[in-house]
C-alpha cells in the first residue's frame, strides 16, 4: 500500500541532522543549513532595496505631478517646451563638466606640455600633495558657468531648429534624411552655443595650463584678460572652438538619436511599452557610444584650443598660431591625451543624455531618440 507522506526512515535519510546517526549524513547533493542564515540576509536586502525603489519612484511621482501642476500642461513644440528643453540641457552639461573637472584639468595640462606629467594618477597625487583638494579642481567656476550656458542653448535650439527643419522638409523627405536634419539642427545649435561658453572657456584653459593657477575665480579671470586683451582676448580661441565642438555636437546627437532608435528596434515590443528607469539607461548606453565617437572626432581641434589659448601671443594671427603650434607638436601631438578624453567624454556625454531625458520625464514629456515614422495617408 503507498503512503501519501514520506515514511519517515526516508525523511531520516534525506535530511541532515549534526550528531544524529550514520543515515543522516550529508551528501553532496543536499541543501547545507548553515547556508539558509546568508539566504535570508540577501533576501532581507533585496526586499529593502525594492522597498526603497518603490519609494523613491512614489518620490519621483509626487514630485512630477507637483511640478506639472505648477507649470501647466506642456504641448510639444510651444514656448514651454523649449524653456524645459532649455533649462534641462543646463543641467545635463553644467553639472556633469563640473564633477569631471580633475579630469579635464590634467587632459589640459597634458595639452599643453606632454611632458608635465608620466600619468593622470601620478598627476592627481602631485597636484593634491602641492595644493590640495581645491588644485585638483581648478577651473570649476568656468566650467559650470561655460558648460551651462552652452548646454542650454545648445539644447533649447537643437530641439527648435529639428522642429523647424523638419517642417520644412516635409514629414517624408524629414523621415527619409533623418540623419542629415540632425546633423543640421545640432550644427545650427552649437555655432549659438559656443558664443555663450568661448569667454569661460577661455579662462578655464588658462586657469587649468597655467603653474600657478592666475586667477582667483572666474569675474577675476575675465577681468584680467580684457583689461589686457579686451574682449578679444576672450574670443581668440572661437574658431578653433568651433572646429571643436560644432564636430562634436553634430556627432554626439546624431549618433546618439541612430543609436538609441537601433536600441529599441532590437528590443521586444514599442519604446513606449518600457518604464522610466529603462529608457533612462537606454538613453545612458546612447549617450556612452556616442561620446566615444564624439572625443575621438573632435580631439584634434580640443588640443589646439589649449595651445591657442595657453601659447598665442598677443595680436598673433590665427593661421600664424596654428601653423606655428603644429610645427612644434606635429600630427601626433594632435592626439595627446585622448585615452582619458574618451573616458571623459563618453561618461559625460551618456550622463548628460540620461540627465536630460529623466529631466523631460519629470516635465511629462516624451525622451529623445528616433523619429517616427510619417503617417500613411
């Protein structure tokens, strides 16, 4: 006759007991209690951090509702929607240049003499051991003022001119030669941006490749180099800026608005069937491969900004000083530097993508990447 429980001389044989009898003895199959303790500590974590999730997305919510309340519902494409765009790129590239600033001052300091430093810790550890904390972030207040400036209006105007551009086109030919419509939009959008960041920018470079620091902030350093230059001297690294970052820019939203729109083709179900959190990483991943491309096409032009704006002399011609620079440093000096550029650039770059688009969702409006497809008549 079977039993419908185990007998227990099988419950005997299968469980382990210390100190019982020969039968209970352990095999190398059967579960080791002295485990269970570590699984339910994982577990209690795991349950925490899903608690604390979900608290923090309840968070997010409240906080959302209240500002869309506040400012209104946004319409695509009205003067709301380009205020948000705006002031979402001022904290997309102001915060995240000024928290890599160590790294942009060696980038710049390794520039403007290759021999300076043997490596970037090497170069850490020795700026920290002369000047402290505040040597290693040298530059910051032209960083986060430049850097904010430029990312708002290179934000605020790239999401206009994609719009107009595209209503220009047609919403076919837009489709159709989407990549070339970003790459005019981004073009258009940096060449008013890098007006508003060449001043701070050129402090900054000075600040970061002069030994000692000349400066005491940024009001300091724009006071000094007009009332010796006038406010030309601010202005004489504008072309090559230009050459710098207009490459930059058209390569770092085209790519990024290719790449994200591959992402979700490759993905199970439409962009919208995902949640917040995912399309934020989407967007970070972008955002990273873009930035690779990005340093990498513009890394030339970075490095003759800061021999512009550490090494020409006043009242120098521009082709003078760039012929004379690259007779000194030649085609590979062109491309010091441009290790720690990519790590920089693409963890600033995915940062700034995540940033801006989490920003437009607390705001209630869609993430950026791809166009749709026009409609069938």
């Amino acid at each position: 006759m079977s039993h419908f429980f185990p007998r227990p001389e099988a419950l005997r044989s299968s469980i382990y007991s210390p100190g019982g009898d020969q039968w209970s003895k352990p095999t190398r199959y059967q579960a080791r209690p002295e485990l269970f303790g570590a699984y339910s500590v994982v577990e209690d974590a795991k349950d925490k951090a899903s608690k604390l999730s979900a608290e923090a997305t309840k968070e997010f919510e409240k906080a959302s509702s209240a500002a869309q309340a506040k400012t209104g519902k946004i319409e695509l494409y009205s003067g709301k929607f380009y205020a948000a765009c705006t002031f979402g790129g001022l904290l997309a590239c102001g915060l995240t240049h000024t928290a890599v600033t160590p790294l942009d001052l060696v980038k710049t300091r390794r520039q403007v003499d290759s021999k300076l430093y043997t490596s970037n810790f090497q170069a850490w550890g020795k700026i920290f051991r002369a000047e402290g904390f505040r040597g290693i972030m040298t530059g910051w207040s032209p960083t986060f003022f430049g850097y904010s400036a430029q990312g708002a209006f290179k934000y605020g105007w790239y999401e206009y001119f994609k719009k107009t551009y595209s209503d220009m086109a047609g919403p076919e030919a837009a489709y159709k030669y989407k990549t070339g419509l970003y790459l005019a939009a981004s073009a258009s959008a940096e060449f008013l941006a890098d007006l508003a960041l060449c001043p701070f920018e050129a402090v900054k470079v000075r600040m970061q490749g002069s030994i000692p620091n000349p400066y005491t902030g940024t009001l300091h350093g724009i006071n000094s180099v007009t009332g010796k230059e006038g406010w030309g001297g601010l202005y004489k690294g504008l072309y090559p800026l230009w050459g710098r970052q207009i490459p930059y820019t058209m390569m770092k939203f085209a790519s990024f608005e290719t790449i994200v729109e591959m992402i979700y083709d490759r993905l199970p179900g439409q962009k919208s069937d995902y949640s917040k959190t995912a399309q934020t990483g989407v967007s970070f991943t972008g955002g990273y491969l873009a930035g690779i491309l990005c340093a990498i096409v513009s890394h030339p032009a970075d490095v003759m900004v800061s021999k512009l704006n550490a090494n020409r002399a006043a009242g120098e011609a521009f082709g003078t000083a760039v012929g004379r620079i690259y007779q000194d440093i030649g085609f590979g000096g062109l491309w010091n530097g441009l290790p720690v550029r990519i790590v920089m650039i693409g963890t600033l770059t995915g940062l700034q993508w995540m940033i801006y688009d989490y920003f437009k969702i607390f705001m209630g409006l869609p993430t950026t990447g791809g166009a749709p497809p026009p409609e069938k008549k």
